[in-house]
C-alpha cells in the first residue's frame, strides 16, 4: 500500500460488423482489475460512437495532472502555517478560504480543513467509492481507491500508518474521517521543528500528498538543508 503509484485516471464511428469494439485489437488486459476493463471498453464504445472527443479526455487529464495538484493544497498549508488570519478562516470556512487562493471547482465545492495538533491527527478516506479534493491534490492515488486501504484505515488506522511509515505517540487520538460527495476534507499536517522564518513558498515544499490526506507527515526542515531558513 505504501508504494503510491499515481493512477491513470478522434472521432470515430462504430463499425457495423463488430458489435464489441472494446475487444477489436484483441489487447491483453490481464494486468487489469475488472474495473478498469470495464472503463476502458466504455470509453472505447463512447469515442467510437462519437460521444466522447480523445483530446477533451486527455487535456482534463494533463489539467488535473499538471495544473491541478498536491502543490496547490500544499499553498494552502503553508499560507495556513505562516498567517495565523488565514488559519483561522481555513478552519471556519474552508471552501472560500481555500477559493482565496484560486482554488476551487469540481469536487472541491465543499471543503473542510482538519487540523492535525499533539493531541489528535486525522486521515481521510472515503468508505463507498473514491471521493477526493481534486481541486487541492489532484488525482487520487490508486492505493486511496483501494478496497483495502478503504476498510481497514476505519478499523486500524495505527496498521494503515504503520504501512507508510508513521509511527505516531501512543497518547496521541486519530480519527478517521469519512469522505463523501458532499464533503470533502484536507488535513492540515503539523508544521516541522525547525522552520522559523521559512518563507511559504519554502514551507509548501515540506507538505506531501500524503501528509495531506492523513496518511503521512509533513518532510523533516533537513529535507531542504540548512540554507533553507537562512531567507528572512
């Protein structure tokens, strides 16, 4: 679980002779999951019928890829550890406060932000599918997706961290957060020892996907080296 791959997330016409496109070229899709298969012969069916444009699909792809990702929930963190105005407007109101930023869109209309502090650190998840904050991180990650991740992370949530690597104080709560169409949560990790005086655009590089989601921590200042807080 802990090796996080990222996921993958023309105009044509159907020929009259072949009633299942999807299997045309006879490719082997062995290495997928009934799912995906699944997915892949309904978007093979839909551009073939001319429903669905190729290059649509894939600039959305490039946008959420590229434009769209954890380096903007990764702002919001930062901005959050460095004004203490806008921690307190993320906290109250996530969804403008984050819009503040340029942030916003589709399955992002209803955010929450959840601070994590010595006494309780939060994860995320979503139990029934796989609904993310894509405005703020971007495409999920297929372990998020996963139905192993999904239903032991609310049973287990010390196993689940143990799995990535986090190992938190005994003394410390966690709770699980349950994602859904209607809500949508970004966990705030804990600002790193050592970075008085970072600047935000220094303090964004230490903010993982990960850390975000619950299932990680924010990098060590070390990760930056000394020069790092050397700006004023």
């Amino acid at each position: 679980m802990h090796e996080h791959p990222e996921p993958p997330h023309g105009h044509g016409h159907e020929p009259d002779h072949d009633p299942h496109p999807a299997h045309e070229h006879g490719h082997d899709h062995s290495h997928l999951d009934p799912m995906e298969v699944r997915v892949r012969a309904l978007h093979t069916l839909l551009t073939q019928k001319g429903y669905v444009d190729p290059a649509t699909v894939d600039r959305i792809i490039e946008t959420y890829e590229t434009e769209v990702g954890p380096h903007n929930g990764a702002q919001v963190v930062a901005k959050a550890w460095t004004d203490a105005a806008y921690a307190k407007r993320l906290r109250s109101d996530a969804t403008a406060a984050i819009a503040e930023l340029g942030h916003s869109g589709r399955q992002g209309e209803h955010m929450v932000a959840l601070f994590n502090d010595d006494q309780t650190h939060h994860m995320v998840v979503c139990t029934l599918c796989s609904c993310y904050p894509w405005p703020v991180l971007g495409l999920p990650p297929v372990w998020y997706k996963s139905a192993p991740y999904r239903s032991q992370v609310v049973m287990q949530p010390r196993a689940v961290l143990a799995q990535f690597g986090v190992s938190l104080p005994a003394e410390q709560q966690i709770q699980v957060w349950d994602s859904t169409a209607e809500v949508r949560y970004l966990v705030v990790p804990q600002r790193p020892a050592g970075t008085e005086g970072w600047t935000a655009e220094q303090l964004a590089q230490l903010v993982t996907r990960d850390s975000m989601i619950g299932t990680g921590l924010a990098l060590p200042a070390q990760t930056l080296g000394a020069s790092a807080g050397a700006t004023p």
